[in-house]
C-alpha cells in the first residue's frame, strides 16, 4: 500500500504528475470562462444600469458571487503554483517531497484568504466544485439580463415608432382622444409602452421565463406577452384607421348607394300604399296590412352623414355609414314585403280569372261551351271575379262549381275520333282539378 497520511495513501510520482496536468488543464479552463464572463457584454450592462426589483436583488448576490470565485479561483491558483513548486525541486521527488504533494494536492490545505469564507478550508477538488456552482449561478443571471436586453428593448422601439405613425395617420383623420375609442387606445397603448420598456431596462428578470429542467446557463426565454397585447391592440387600431380612411376615399359613392337605396324603398312604399287603396276597393271580405310610412329616422340620419363628410369627420361617419348601410337594405326588404303582404288578395284574383278561363277553353276544345249549365255557372263566376268590390271566398267557390260541372261533363262526353292520344290524358288531369 505504501505510506499513509492526513490525506490517506501517498501518490507516487506518476499520480503526481497526472493529478498536476488535470488540475493545470481546469486551473486554464476556470480562468477561460472567468475573463469571459468578466467581458460578458450582459455584465458590463448590469454594472453601469440603474437597476429595480429583481434584477437588482439578483445583481447584487452575483457581484457578491464573482469577487468569492475570483478569491477562489486566487487560492487555487495559489495550491497549484506551490505544488508544481514542490514538484520541480528534483526529478525524481522524494518521499518527503510526495507525503507534502498528497497532502496539497488532496488535503484541506487551500484556504480562502477574502470575502465572508475567510479561513474556510478546502481541497481542490473542493474548490473547483464550488467554484463551477457559483460561475453557473452568475452566468444564468447575466444570460438572462442579457437575452431579455437584446430582444425586448428593440422591438418595443420598433412597436413604438409604428405608434407614433399611427398617431400621426389617426390625428389627420380625426381620430383623436376623448372622441374616438381608438384615439383612447392610443394613449394607453402609448403609456403601456412607455412603462414596459422602463421596466425592461432596469428590471429585465421581471421579463424572464427560465425554462423548466433546464441546466444551461439562460436557459428559458424573454417574456413577451404585455409586448404581443400591446401589438396586437395596436393593430386593430390601425385596421379601424385603414377603415376610417377607406371611408374618406369612398364616402361620396356610399352616400349615393345609400339615397337610392332609401328611393328605392320609399317607391315601393308608395306603390304599396298605391295598391292597399286599389285593393280595398276592388276586394271585398279581407284584410289588407297597412302600410307605414317612409322612414324619417333614416333620412336624418342620412343628412347627418352628409354633414359629417362636409367637415371631414371621418371617424364619425365611419360606423354611422356602416350602420345605414344595414338599416337601409332591411328597409328596401320590409318595403318589398309589404308591396307582396297587400297584393296578394289581386294575385288570388288573377289566379282565379286564370283558371276559370282556363277551364272555359278546355270545355271549349271539346265542343261543350253552349252547354247551359256551364254556361250558366261561368257567367256567375265571371260576374263576382269582374265586378268590385269582390268577394274572394265566394268567387273561388263559384270557380269551383264551375270547375266540377265542367269535370264531370267531360267525363261523359264521348270521345270525337281522333282526339285521343297526350291531349285527353292532359284534360283528364285537368278535370281532377288543382285541388288533387
């Protein structure tokens, strides 16, 4: 086994060597990260920043933490000279020579000669554990500060100078606060930006999501989520300015779509008022819809859109155009189907006027139009159809009578050679009558 000491067996001088050339690799590889993380474009902005909240919690344990690991990174700079030092004294060292190197290389003997761990002793190994958990701390802290510097404050300067685009765009449509929703948007959007980027610059941890089970340095990301609402509300502010705007280019043609809408409606109206009257002359026995009047609330309205287009309010004619647009076709349709509710007692008369001749033409092909009977049931038929005021319920009864004694005439007649054929399979459907 060999002699024993303090630190357990004695190396010898290969163990001593390879334990030498490990520690002189990590002492290069600590001194590497630790001058990067010293010219760490991220630390260099913390220092000089007017720091809040968080980050300036977090900065301060981490300022603390860099000077402990440069004290460290001294002490074991300071173990690793005395033992090359010691090594150097002979070639092949002597036994005294090695009992010292095992006990400096894997004893307690480096200790911290700075900060609050003055006095505390460790062994290399020790120390380079603890010197990689605090260069891990700090590096996570400056990558975060960092990540969230290079991404948030650029893009909040470009979402802030498209702001102020579309306020230039919203004034010079007379979009402007305290008179239009999104003038009022505007002013927030512009105060929620201006506080967020305040915040993103002295507090960036506030704005820092890490990510879970993540051990690399920075691991996580920027968060962006009052940034993504803020662009988001300002671009349906611009999509209502861009509507805003294509109100003022086209306005004049949608005025003018509109008044022919309104004629037209107030023509049907007219007509339908025209046939009411002609209808409750000439029809007796049945209801007949009255008819309103031409909407005034509409033309005042529509006068008020002229006004609003003759001083420029564009953002005040935009929703009250939209809106005319609407009520003015509902209108054109109520108009229409108050001309079809009244007209309808004229359209069953014209349907009976029809069937009852008809019916007279068929008998008529047959040779049967003298027959007294028939005869007499038309006149009667054509009498109530063609005499006002007429009464609708008794005429179609009449038309029926007529209809039936024509059937069943028909059906006894006999057939005249050479009439067979399409003709008498359609007059048989006729006399089943168009209640069949």
């Amino acid at each position: 086994m060999g002699d024993t000491g303090a630190s357990g067996p004695v190396m010898d001088r290969d163990e001593v060597d390879r334990a030498l050339a490990r520690l002189g690799a990590e002492h290069e590889a600590i001194e590497t990260s630790l001058f990067a993380l010293q010219d760490h474009a991220g630390r260099r902005l913390l220092e000089g920043a007017g720091l809040t909240g968080e980050t300036k919690e977090r900065w301060q344990a981490t300022e603390e933490s860099i000077t402990l690991l440069w004290s460290y990174f001294d002490a074991y700079t300071g173990a690793l000279r005395s033992a090359r030092e010691i090594r150097a004294r002979r070639r092949w060292s002597s036994r005294e020579d090695l009992a010292e190197l095992t006990e400096l290389l894997r004893g307690e003997c480096v200790t911290v000669s700075g900060g609050s761990l003055l006095g505390e002793r460790f062994t290399l190994a020790a120390l380079v554990d603890r010197m990689n958990e605090l260069y891990a701390r700090s590096l996570d802290m400056v990558v975060a500060a960092d990540a969230v510097w290079s991404a948030l404050p650029a893009r909040i300067d470009l979402l802030a100078a498209e702001l102020r685009r579309t306020r230039e765009l919203a004034h010079s449509v007379g979009v402007r606060p305290g008179e239009h929703p999104a003038g009022d948007d505007l002013e927030r959007i512009t105060r929620t930006l201006t506080r967020l980027r305040e915040e993103v610059v002295s507090d960036p941890l506030a704005y820092w999501i890490p990510a879970e089970g993540s051990s690399a340095p920075g691991g996580g990301r920027p968060d962006t989520t009052v940034y993504d609402r803020e662009a988001r509300a300002l671009e349906d502010v611009r999509r209502e300015i861009d509507a805003v705007l294509t109100v003022r280019q086209d306005a004049e043609q949608r005025l003018i779509r509109l008044r022919d809408v309104l004629s037209r409606a107030d023509r049907t109206l007219a007509e339908a008022r025209t046939a009411r009257g002609e209808v409750l002359a000439k029809i007796a026995a049945t209801e007949v819809p009255v008819v309103s009047g031409p909407p005034t609330a509409l033309q005042e309205q529509l006068a008020t859109a002229a006004e609003y287009r003759r001083n420029a309010q564009w953002h005040r004619l935009s929703p009250l155009l939209e809106s005319l647009e609407e009520k003015a076709e509902d209108e054109l349709l109520r108009a229409r189907e108050s001309l079809t509710a009244v007209t309808a007692p004229l359209a069953v008369r014209a349907e009976l006027r029809g069937r009852l001749d008809a019916y007279k033409a068929k008998v008529a092909r047959h040779g049967l139009a003298e027959d007294p009977e028939l005869v007499e049931k038309y006149d009667a038929a054509r009498r109530m159809l063609w005499s006002a005021p007429c009464d609708l319920r008794v005429a179609e009864q009449a038309v029926l009578r007529y209809q039936r004694a024509a059937a069943e005439l028909l059906g006894s007649a006999p057939r005249v050679p050479g009439q067979g054929g399409p003709q008498d399979s359609q007059d048989r459907q006729e006399q089943r009558g168009p209640g069949t």
